[in-house]
C-alpha cells in the first residue's frame, strides 16, 4: 500500500519505519529541512512510564490560577483573546477532578509501557546511535511534604505494574554519586529502576536514516498546504511542491495537526503548551548526573545526554510563540545549579524553546479520522518521546487491518 505520513518529528518517523518494516511504500512530508526539527528537537529525554500521571489534576486549576498573579511559576497560564486556548482550557478543567486524573493517567501508562517494549525491541534489533542510558530515573523530592504526596501517587501506577521504589537521600545518593554532596537538599525520592532517557532527535534522525534504507521517501523541506477529501476517503495532499496522492495517510503534525484537519471535519483538541530546554557541555565536569530525572518542586526534568546535560522546564501558554531569551532560563538554571553545582559547563549553554502538542487529558489521539483511509498520531504531549515507538505500532496495525496489541479505549478521536 502506498502511505503517506504527513510530520516528520519522533512520531511521524517511527511510525514510517514502522508502516516500511510491514511492507508499505512510504512517504514522508515535513516542511523543515531535516527530521525532528520541531517539537522533537531538543526534549528533556526521559522515556518515563514511571512518571505517566495526567497534568490535568485536582490540583492543576490551582496552580494555573496562582500563576495569573506570580510569574515564577513552572506552569504559566496567561489568558489571551484566543478562542482556542479557552476552548482548550475549558476541555482541560473539565479533566481537572481525582477520577479522570486516574483513568487518564493509566490510560497514559498502559501506552508507555506498551511504547517502552516496542522501544526495546526497535533497539535489539536495530543499532541506533542516540546517546540512550538505561538504569532508571529518579523522581527527586526537595520538601517531606512533596515528598509524602509524590510517594502516595505511587501506588496508581505500581498497581498498574510499574516497578516504582520510595528511597530515602542516602539511598539516592547511592544511585546517582553526583548528588553525594548535595543530599541534604533532598527529602527523597521515587526511583524507577525500568525508566529510560535518550536524545529523541538523534533517535529520530537516526531512525530516518534506517527508514531511507528500507525505501521510505523523506521529502523535507515540503509544506502540507491542504488535505483534500472526496466523499469518506482522503484524495490527496497540496504541497508546495505539488500534489501527493496515497492510499493511507497519517497525521502526525504535532501542535500543527488541527489546523489541518479542521477543513476534514476534526476539530483536534490540540493545544501547544510551551516548554524551555537547556543544554550544557560536559566541560571536563566529573560530577554529572549519571542518570536522569525530575526536580519534582521545581517541574524540571535533567537527563545526561553523551557528555552534554540537558535540562528543561516550565509549562506557558504562549500560543505558537517559541521564541526566546537567556532570562528565560535563569531560574531553571539555577534550580539544576543547586542539585549539581559541577553537573556541566555553565557559561556556554544551548538555549530551546518548543511546543508539547498537549491533549486536555494528556493522552494522544489515535485511531481514524472521518475518513476511512485517514489515519491519527497526533497530540503526545509532554510524553511524545516516551510513547512514540508504540502509538507509531499502533498506527502501522490499524493500517494494516491488524487489531492493536494496546485497547485504544479513550485514546481515539469518536
Ligand atoms: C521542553 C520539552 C520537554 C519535553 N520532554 C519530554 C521528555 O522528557 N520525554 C518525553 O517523552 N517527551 C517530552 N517532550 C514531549 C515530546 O518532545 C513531544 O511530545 C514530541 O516531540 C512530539 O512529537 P511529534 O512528532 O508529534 O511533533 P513534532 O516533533 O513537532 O513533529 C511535527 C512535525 O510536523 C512538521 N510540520 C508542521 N506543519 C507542517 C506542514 N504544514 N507541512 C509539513 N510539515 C509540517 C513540523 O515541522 C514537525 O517537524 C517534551 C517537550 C518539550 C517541549
């Protein structure tokens, strides 16, 4: 079958690799010059279903309402003349209560583990060069209070099967050395033994080169304009380079998914949520964290990535804006400064801003669209990285006709 996967970031090149390794004639349609040059460029790098729970909590309205009147806070929520954002924000507070908290959250973890196992064995089979470290992260907790609740969230997931141990700051410190000195600052910490983290853009560029090996097409540097149906069934793709006609095809445009599939009848509860990314040389540091994980009062996630440290942080509502400024990252750097004061070289940073392509339930939207041969991958969130390799097996099932080895209860579009 012929298919056409419309984005070329994590999601849109696995599920490509995914649709060639079944046989497909594959093509990729990204407007950048290169894969994975959007949201995918420069994430925090955790593969993390040890830390799957909905942002959508009780707890959440709370901290959107007091970011209103304080500016130093991870979440930002500023109210703008913006439909969509109050559409979006309406959805999500609709999310915002202990029980869909829960359904949400498993839902989010049975894909993460499902992705994690995809991803293992995509890596058995397949050697890929992406500065990938296993050996768990640890969920950092700097307060006995944060710490308390992070510790009985556990239980949601551990029940679910994730293998998830509360530790003390000793204990910490025996795992990762490089927060020896700093232990005092710690009440303890959740760490999962199973997670993961890797460079998701050297992943993907890596993946695309497969992919380019087994005949899929990547046409970069080729804007989708317009997709254009006739009766239930998708006919074709505009570009600016000219029209592609296919018998599949797969949304996988990240944030860019709703305006696109608008004029096809979806109205894609796609809202992006912005999110800053350091990343520092090792400098000849020997203190470096040797895996990574989560600042949990701080909202900042670290991985080691090779000899480089990247961090990231803070969820604003900026619309589409991505710009930004050394200022931006003051804080989050100073909060990673303080866990590892030698964890890489501070004065020459790599500074990111990107998009998280978020759901109001945090879960992506899987499945068909309204017309039979369209098909969707589209909406991962802060978790796109970690769920990228199953939602793209999913995807390449449902084309294929086979039945999906996940139940997409609650993740498909109707
Ligand atoms: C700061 C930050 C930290 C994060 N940390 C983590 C983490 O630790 N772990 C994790 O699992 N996830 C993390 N994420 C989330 C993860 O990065 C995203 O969920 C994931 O990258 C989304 O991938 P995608 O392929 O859907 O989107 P994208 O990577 O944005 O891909 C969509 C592609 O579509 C292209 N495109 C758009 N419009 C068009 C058009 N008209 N024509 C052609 N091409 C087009 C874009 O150029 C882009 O390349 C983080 C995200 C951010 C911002």
């Amino acid at each position: 079958m012929k298919v056409l996967v419309l984005g070329g970031g994590i999601v849109g090149v696995t599920t490509a690799y995914m649709l060639a390794e079944d046989g497909h004639e594959v093509t990729v349609i990204e407007r950048e010059a290169a894969v994975a040059r959007g949201t995918s460029y420069a994430n925090a790098g955790l593969m993390a279903p040890g830390h799957a729970y909905a942002w959508s909590s009780p707890q959440a309205p709370g901290i959107m309402f007091k970011s209103l009147y304080r500016g130093d806070q991870a979440i930002r929520f500023k109210p703008k003349l913006d439909p969509r954002l109050w559409a979006w924000t309406w959805l999500f507070l609709r999310q915002c209560n202990a029980e869909a908290a829960r359904v949400n959250s498993l839902r989010k973890h049975r894909l993460c583990v499902f992705s994690q196992e995809v991803f293992r064995a995509l890596k058995a089979t397949t050697p890929l060069a992406f500065d990938g470290r296993e050996g768990g992260l640890l969920y950092l907790y700097r307060s006995q209070e944060s710490f308390e609740r992070g510790a009985a969230n556990t239980q949601l997931l551990t029940d679910d099967g994730q293998a998830l141990e509360i530790i003390d700051r000793e204990r910490a410190a025996e795992i990762d050395p490089a927060l020896t000195p700093v232990k005092e600052r710690i009440a303890g910490a959740i760490y999962a033994p199973t997670d993961e983290s890797g460079d998701a853009r050297l992943f993907t560029e890596a993946l695309a080169e497969r992919a380019a090996a087994r005949g899929v097409t990547l046409a970069t540097g080729t804007t989708v304009q317009r997709i254009e149906a006739a009766g239930d069934r998708i006919a074709g793709v505009e570009t600016d380079k000219g029209r592609h006609e296919a018998d599949a095809y797969v949304l996988a445009l990240g944030c860019w998914s709703p305006a696109l599939a608008k004029p096809l009848g979806l109205k894609l509860p796609i809202y992006p949520i912005k999110g800053y990314s350091v990343t520092l040389p090792s400098g000849g540091n020997r203190r470096r964290p040797s895996i990574g994980g989560v600042d949990e009062d701080n909202l900042l996630a670290y991985a080691p990535l090779g000899d480089r440290l990247r961090v990231t942080a803070i969820a604003e509502f900026a619309g589409f804006d991505s710009s930004h400024k050394p200022a931006d990252f003051a804080g989050m750097l100073k909060a990673l400064r303080s866990l590892f004061p030698e964890g890489g070289d501070w004065d020459r940073p790599t500074y990111w801003a990107g998009l998280r392509p978020m759901t109001p339930a945090g879960t992506p939207i899987l499945g068909r669209g309204r017309q039979a041969n369209l098909f969707l991958n589209c909406g991962h969130g802060h978790m796109g990285w970690t769920m990228a390799c199953g939602t793209a097996r999913i995807t390449a099932d449902l084309v294929a006709g086979r039945t999906p080895e996940v139940d997409l209860e609650g993740l498909t579009f109707n």
